[in-house]
RNA sequence: GCGCCCGUAGCUCAGCUGGAUAGAGCAACGGACUUCUAAUCCGUAGGUCGGGGGUUCGAAUCCUCCCGGGCGCGCCA
C-alpha cells in the first residue's frame, strides 16, 4: 500500500507534467498533521521552469482533484496528500484476512552471521551480529526475498590448537598432574568443566559434540583422554610451534608409527572439543531463537583442497609471489596499501587464503547479495576480502559486508574489558538466565548497527519493567485480553470494518500502512533498528486509542484491535521476540 | 601517522539519499484506576543538534578544518 500510493503520486506528476528529467522525493510528510504523504516536487520544478513553487503546487494539486486514492493540499512550497477514507477502510478489511506488502521479487540472497571461532561460549558481541543478522534474514523472507542462512566455523588453524592444548592440560590437572596453563590458552572455566564431564562419560556432553557434528567414536576419545600424559602435553607444544626455537629433533629420530599415532589421538579430541564447543555455540543460539540453514566448516574447505584451488588461480593469474619464506597476494593492485600473506613461511595458509576460497565457495552456489554481518573491528578486513575477491576475478560488489558497532557491558557504572581467551566476559547464555531473550534480542537490534550499545547488566535486570519492549508486548497483551474478556461474555466481535475512521483511529491505520515503509527502510539500510522505531510508534499511537476507545461500548471498532494485534505480533515476531498473549 | 564509526534533552538513542515548529524511551515534576490489564494515559519541564568555516532559496543532514570518544592498522581469526 505505502509503495504503491508513493509510485502513483510521482508517476501522475510525472506523466502530467512532462518534467521527465528532474528529480523530486515523494515520501511520508514531515508531520502526521500535514497529511500521509507529501511532495517537493513543485519547488524542483519551479525552479526549473523559473516560475513560483505556489504555481506548480497549485498545478499538482489540481491533477489529484478527482485522484481515486488521494486528496491534495497545498502548503507554502509543498504538496501534502491525504489518502481517501475509504481507501483506508479497505486497506483494514484486506488487511485483516493477511498483511501484504510489495515484493522484492525472486532474489537469492546468502547471510553470513554468527560465525565464530568454536573455541568458547557465545558472546554478547557475538549476540548482537546474530540477532541483526537473524532480523534481516527474517524481513529479508517477508520481503519475498529466498534467503540461506549460514553460520561459519573457523574449525581450523592455530586457535583450534590452542583450544585442544588447553583442555588437555584441562585433563590432565583433573588427573592429577601439576601442569600450569600457558598464557596464550583459553582460560575459560568452560574447558575445565568438559574435561570432567568426559572423563565422566556424560552423556550430556556427547550429544553436544553430535550436535556440533562429532562423528567419530567417543569411547575411544574417553580412552585418550584416561592415558594423557605430559609426554603427550609436550608433543602438543611441540605441534603448536609455541617454542620456534627447538623445532623438533625428535621427529628424525621418532619412531614414524609413534608420532602417526600422537597425530591420530590429536586430531581426534580436537575434533571432539571442537564439536562440543561448536554444539554449545548452536544451542545458544537457538535458545537466543536463531537458527541456521547451513554450519559451514572452514576444515572442509582445507581436505577438499579448495584453499589449494585458490592458491593456484591467484599465481596462474600472476598475482602470487614468493618473498621471505611466505606468498604474498598482491593486494596492492587493487587499492590495498600493502600486500597480503597467503601462506605463512611455515607453511601454514592464514585466514585470509581460507576466507577467499570460503567466499569462492559461496559464491559458486550462486546467489544474487551475499550479506556477511561482522563486527566494526573486522572494517578493515572486510575491505581487503573485497579486493581479494576481486584478485580472484569475481563480481565483488555482489557481496555486502554490514558491519555492527560493539556492545559495551556495564556494571556498576564501569565498563567490563571482555576478552574471550582470559575468560572474562559475560556469556549470552549468562544474560539470558538473568533477563531472558525478548529484552536482548530487542535491545540489540533497537539501535542503528553504527552505534554502540551499552548494556546495563544492573539495569537490565532490575528495571525490566521499564525496557521498551515490554511497552510493545503490552499492546498485545492488551488486545489478547479484550478478546478474551468480550468472548467470555458472548459479545459477537465484528470481522470487518465500516465505522468512522477520523482522529486517533485513523492515525492508526495510517501507521499499520506504514509497516511496509519499516520493512523497506531495513532492506535499504541493512539495519533492523527502524523496524523497532516503527514498533514503538505502533504501540504508542494503540496505547492512546485504547484510553480512547471503549471496544466493550463500540464493537464496530473490533477490527482495528484485531488488526493491530495482526501487525505488532508480525513486527515482533520479525525481530524474534515473543508476543505473548497475557502479561 | 593512516583507515572506519560515533558526538543530538540529565541518561540511552532515533532523525542524516538536504526541506515545513528537532523526536522517542528512561529519569524529574503534576494529574488520571468502582469502567475491555495503570507494564497504561494526560500534562509540565528539559536542546547554541561537539565547535568554526563553506555550498544552498533552505543544513542535525552535504563539503572542509578543528576538538572529543570507540575500533582497526599481524606470517591472529
């Protein structure tokens, strides 16, 4: 409705006045006291015909002397329309049987969000990228958009190493050895506490790890983790190349089997940890009510040798060369200030090399947009991605990178440093005990993903009942009620509408219309917040209908309640949080 | 030093593809529950839109400089 009243205003302007080549806005009007929707088109127009803005007004407003949908006014240099009242009150009786809003058409879109290292719990920043990632993905469908929703796991390289390393010297300590934990492990308590579980064979713990995707036999994970010794601690440092200088005479010498074997043992509790830290991480997230199509694994792209495909490409293409012991990418001839490493002189492919052949990956599955939600630290990153792709000879600027500003935890009126390798940070899953989800994924989704959010923990906590959320839901609760109430009492509620629509009423259907304006404003912007705004202004015009109005005395209204109902539970369920039915 | 983002009411933030008196929530103050849930409503108060300059008929919005804050500038991810 929104879309299509705005297309017909600019198209009978500019059909009508033949000023073909000049540009104009038509949009809501400034005030809601001005009228629905309103023009500047006379003013552009004025100035280049070189006559008075009043004139061309005044010409503007006449084309829509008998418009089916609009009534024009003239106001000093601009043009406001009012949509016609039985307009409206159509709008209501189709709106009633389902909410329609214009189409984006038959896009594929893919989102990236939520991906994290499995080497830990979920993060409020983490949090954050995927409930802005989640709401987009779910506006994205309501658009009519085919959307794939996917959450990376960089399963490979030195921090899952470092992961396995720690929670073996977690087993170990609950063994009983006296072992200290370096000071670039993860510190987590988390680790500490699997490592019980295992070697108590909770069961718990191996649905997690099948969770996240532990295939192998978890007996004989158990059996390694029973004959951990500090031998094998060592070899692990050893592996980890933590001390460069000693690199390992043993392996001339060692028995080949011996060290195959060690291998072996490794490689399989790091993907068993790996697992249960990755299961972890979708359980939160699914708990936080986002879930995803596809749990892509960087270690796949590693054994299927598409890193080495890339690789390949990038030197077949002449952009590939050869300087200190490492490959260099020549980031420079595409705008980049220095040029990038692709293969370490250890011989170990960096993030980066991964990264590109993951993008290449997508973009084979072939998609339209390609959306990945990242935090303001990886800005920069992001540009050199664009360039990489671009090295690779791929359309670059199908891919879009929204990036989010950090969540800042307080408590006791003092930033909290959170720091995923110390383990001092508060967990989604620790905010979620204390406040629940609605509040969060609300939260975080209600600022523009350029600001940054401070959470109170304190706050949060004990003012619940002043977060604006609430305020939202009561509007549902409040409907829920009357029709629980007017039911009970055997009044019959109306199912469509044909009473008068004129002041707060019509104020309302009027901001209903304007959901489709929220939806597109998300979709432009990339930033679920306005959708929030459109939630609060929503819930602030019902509220003052609902002094207004006495639905037990005038039944004829019943639709607008029900129709508002229809429009905040489809909002609210747009950014995942629940529209409950009593409060 | 370079790059990205931010600076709007006491606090947290909308508004920024230029337009009509700068908005909301919270906090403050004063009212409204024998009446569909007062987690609400009505009212009051609160702003040189960080500062200077520029473009324009018109600037919170665009350009530029300055000040202040966050983040990033690894053969980490």
């Amino acid at each position: 409705m929104f879309e299509f009243i705005k297309n017909h205003i600019s198209e009978k302007i500019y059909t009508n006045l033949q000023e073909f080549d000049v540009k104009f806005d038509v949009d809501e009007a400034r005030s809601y006291e001005f009228g629905d929707f309103a023009t500047n088109a006379a003013v552009i127009i004025a100035k280049k015909r070189g006559v008075s803005p009043k004139e061309v007004a005044d010409e503007i407003a006449a084309l829509f002397e008998d418009d089916k949908y609009l009534e024009a006014s003239v106001a000093g240099i601009f043009v406001n329309f009012r949509i016609r009242e039985d307009v409206l009150k159509e709008f209501v009786n189709s709106s009633l049987e389902s909410i329609e809003v214009s189409k984006l058409g038959l896009n594929k879109w893919h989102l990236e969000f939520g991906s994290v290292n499995p080497t830990g719990p979920v993060s409020l920043g983490h949090a954050r990228q995927a409930a802005i990632g989640d709401t987009l993905a779910r506006v994205l469908r309501f658009l009519g958009v085919d959307v794939v929703t996917e959450h990376y796991s960089n399963d490979a390289g030195r921090q899952v190493n470092l992961l396995t390393m720690s929670f073996i010297v977690r087993i170990l300590e609950k063994k009983g050895e006296n072992v200290a934990l370096p000071e670039d492990a993860y510190h987590g308590d988390y680790l500490s506490e699997f490592a019980s579980r295992l070697l108590e064979q909770d069961e718990d713990l191996l649905d997690m790890a099948q969770n996240g995707g532990f295939e192998g036999d978890w007996k004989v994970v158990f059996d390694i983790a029973q004959n951990l010794d500090m031998e094998f601690l060592s070899k692990v440092a050893g592996l980890l190349g933590d001390n460069s200088g000693e690199k390992k005479e043993n392996a001339e010498k060692g028995d080949v089997s011996e060290e195959e074997m060690f291998r072996e043992k490794f490689e399989l509790l790091k993907n068993f940890i790996v697992s249960v830290c990755r299961g972890w991480i979708l359980q939160t997230f699914k708990r936080f009510r986002v879930t995803f199509d596809k749990v892509f694994s960087e270690k796949t792209l590693h054994l299927s040798g598409a890193l080495k495909e890339v690789f390949e490409n990038l030197q077949k293409a002449e952009l590939v060369y050869f300087k200190d012991g490492a490959y260099f990418l020549k980031t420079t001839e595409f705008g980049d200030e220095k040029d990038r490493v692709l293969i370490r002189s250890d011989g170990t492919p960096t993030y980066f090399l991964s990264d590109l052949a993951y993008h290449l990956d997508k973009y084979r599955r072939g998609f339209d947009y390609y959306i990945t939600v990242l935090g303001q630290d990886h800005h920069e990153y992001a540009q050199r991605l664009a360039i990489g792709l671009k090295a690779l000879g791929i359309e670059a600027d199908k891919f879009k990178v929204v990036l989010h500003q950090f969540v800042n935890l307080k408590e006791g009126g003092k930033v909290v440093r959170m720091s995923k390798r110390s383990g001092k940070f508060v967990t989604l899953d620790e905010l979620m005990n204390k406040v629940g989800v609605d509040p969060i994924r609300f939260f975080f989704v209600s600022k523009s993903n350029n600001s940054h959010i401070e959470f109170d923990v304190e706050l949060a906590q004990s003012q619940t009942t002043e977060n604006p959320v609430y305020y939202i839901q009561y509007v549902h609760a409040r409907i829920c009620g009357i029709e629980r109430k007017l039911t009970e009492k055997g009044i019959v509620l109306e199912t469509a509408f044909d009473g008068k629509l004129d002041g707060i009423k019509r104020h309302l259907v009027w901001q209903l219309i304007k959901f489709e304006k929220a939806l597109w404003l998300v979709l432009n912007s990339l930033s679920p917040h306005h959708l929030v705004s459109w939630l609060m202004e929503t819930a602030d015009i019902f509220h003052k209908l609902y002094t207004e109005v006495k639905v037990a005395d005038n039944p004829e209204y019943w639709p607008l309640f029900a129709l508002a109902r229809k429009y905040i539970a489809q909002g609210l369920d747009l950014i995942g949080v629940e529209a409950p039915e009593r409060m």
